[in-house]
C-alpha cells in the first residue's frame, strides 16, 4: 500500500517534488522521490522484528540538491543513465559518426554525465494492484543531451511485492541509434549502519570479471575469478581480502552466469549481527560491485556517517565501456526496438 505521498515545492528546482512511500504486508517501507529517480529510504525487519533503515541516503530531497553534494555525488539510490558507469575519453563511435560526451570522471565520462538521469525530475504516478504497489517513473532525455544521440523515452517502474521484493523493471526507445545502459545506485548496509559492510558474507554468482586500468577502464578482458581476491563463489566477508584489490576496494564489473535477458541471481549479501539478508537478481550481463571506497564521513543520517565502506551497491549493467569494445555485450539501440530490464532486490531473514 500506499503509506505517504508528499508534495514538497523545491525553490532550488523552482517546481514541485513527490515523495512516495509504499510498505507490504510485512510491513518493508521504500521511499522514493521523482527527483532522480531516487529510492531515499529502505526498512526492513532483523531477526527480531525490528524495524531500521538499510539504504544509505538522506530524509529530504534538498539534501540530494546541495552543491557540495552534486559537485562529489555517490549517487545515493539513484537512477542512473543514460549510460551507467564510464565511458573511456568521454567518447564513442557508431555507424561512423564520433559522439563527445560531457566527461566527469577525469577524462573519462561516468553514470551519464554532470547532468544525467540522477538529476532529472521525472514524472510520476502511483498503482495499487492485490499483490503489489508502486510507482511509474517516466522521462524524455532530449537528443545530444550530455552528449547522446537520439530523443530518449525512459520508462522506471518501482514495485514493492508481497514477497519481500523491490522490483525495478526500465523500458526504453529511441527516435535515433544510440548507446544506452541504465542502473540503480543503491548502497546497502544490513547492520542498519552500525557497522561498515566488511563483516557481511557475500555471494557472488560470477565465474569471471573484467579488469581494469589505472583509470577505472576495463582493458577488454573477461578473467576468470578463480580464488583470487575477486572470488565470492562460496560466501566470504567482503572485508576477508579487501586490502588486496587496488588499494581502495572493489568497484569492478562481474559476469553473471546466465544468459542475458533471463532472470538470474547475482549476489548474496547477508550481516550475522541482524540476521537481514539480501538477494540482487537482473537480467543483465554484468552487475558491478562497489564497496563504498570513495564515502568518507561527509554525508549522514541521523547522525550516522557514512564513511569509507559504510554500504555496497550492486549496480546492473551492460560492461562499462562496452561502445568501445567490440567483444562485450552490445548497449546499443535502434528506432524500433525497446529496451528492457530488470533488477530485483529481495530481502530476508538468513537461516543462520
């Protein structure tokens, strides 16, 4: 059902923004905006029935629109496009014609842009149906924004289940060939936040992964994990071997066994402290996994900061940079198709 559905005019935006919350019959709360497509809130019960937050995030929409925030954005919840994660050089080629996009990550660009879907006003509306309610999230991302060819039609539906699971189903069309990856940049933390995320076992059901260069560009390599640092076959605390991977932590791209387009599981993620548990499904080829390296105390809720490793994000996607690699999986789209996919989080009580 629907619990709450504020309207709150943002003299920054010069307009009216919608907050909408849903809750099941076990009683999960999401809270989403149509600012950025952006789930602001996710409660879900531990093993004993209590109620806490498990997303980072903020509880009003005009701390997502500060310039400090905008300026060095993790992208707390958000929707993410029109090409999620980088693009090498800001740069790509189709049907011959050289597309430069606005670059934001060094040289290189990253989740669409300094203007991208993240900051968008979306429109919205609501639906109630016996076994689920949501929110329909609709947008028009006009030809050679942030670089992109193409009038894009973005459609985002947010559904909560009486099963316990947030589903986010994404269509889209085009009026020209272009490139498009959308994803969710949601960061969770099982513990509601009274620890980092180093202690939660994980599972990840990807035999390989691309490697990267120095600049966070994968080299065009599919490497399987093969109990390296990058294995999560068999449930291991993300923190067990962290300090190995570049320094920082993880923020690679993983191929889901499966085929895409298919439903399939991608990760595992559960904290013994409060027996919550956490299941990421797409129909994606890839999912990347951030550990939250970059977070370092200048955002809080309630207090809490959110510093380094304080959440992880499972992000579905085509690869990054996959316009400039011939042998990943193809992000491109014509006039004609539509894009599709969907991503399912459920959540849970782990048998542990």
């Amino acid at each position: 059902m629907i619990i709450n559905e504020k309207r709150q005019y943002i003299p920054a935006l010069n307009q009216e923004i919608t907050t909408v919350t849903l809750q099941n019959r076990k009683h999960t709360q999401v809270t989403i905006t149509n600012y950025g497509g952006i789930i602001m809130s996710i409660k879900t019960p531990d093993r004993r029935g209590n109620f806490a937050e498990i997303a980072l995030g903020f509880d009003d929409v005009e701390d997502y629109l500060t310039e400090a925030y905008k300026n060095n954005c993790p992208y707390f919840g958000a929707a993410i496009g029109r090409y999620a994660n980088r693009i090498k050089d800001g740069q790509f080629t189709l049907d011959g014609n050289t597309y430069k996009l606005a670059c934001n990550n060094g040289s290189n660009s990253l989740h669409g842009g300094p203007g991208g879907f993240h900051q968008k006003v979306w429109q919205l509306t609501t639906f109630k149906e016996p076994k689920r309610t949501g929110v329909v999230l609709t947008l028009k991302s006009e030809d050679m924004e942030e670089g992109f060819p193409g009038n894009l039609e973005v459609k985002m539906t947010y559904t909560l289940t009486f099963d316990n699971e947030l589903v986010i189903d994404y269509e889209a069309t085009t009026d020209k060939k272009t490139v498009i990856n959308l994803t969710n940049h949601s960061y969770f933390n099982l513990s509601s936040m009274q620890h980092n995320v180093l202690d939660h076992l994980m599972v990840l059901y990807a035999d390989s992964f691309t490697p990267k260069d120095e600049n966070d560009i994968p080299t065009g390599e599919i490497v399987p994990v093969n109990n390296s640092p990058m294995d999560f076959l068999l449930p291991r605390k993300i923190g067990e071997r962290i300090s190995d991977v570049d320094g920082r932590g993880y923020d690679h791209n993983y191929v889901i066994n499966g085929f895409e387009g298919e439903l399939n599981i991608g990760a595992r993620l559960v904290d013994e402290s409060t027996g919550r548990s956490l299941e990421f499904y797409t129909t994606e080829p890839g999912f990347q996994v951030y550990s939250g390296n970059y977070l370092d105390g200048s955002y809080n809720r309630n207090e809490i900061p959110f510093k380094a490793h304080y959440g992880i994000c499972f992000e579905a996607q085509k690869f990054p940079d996959s316009p400039n690699k011939a042998n990943f999986p193809s992000a491109e789209l014509k006039p004609g198709e539509t894009y599709q996919q969907t991503t399912v989080y459920k959540f849970g009580i782990a048998d542990i």
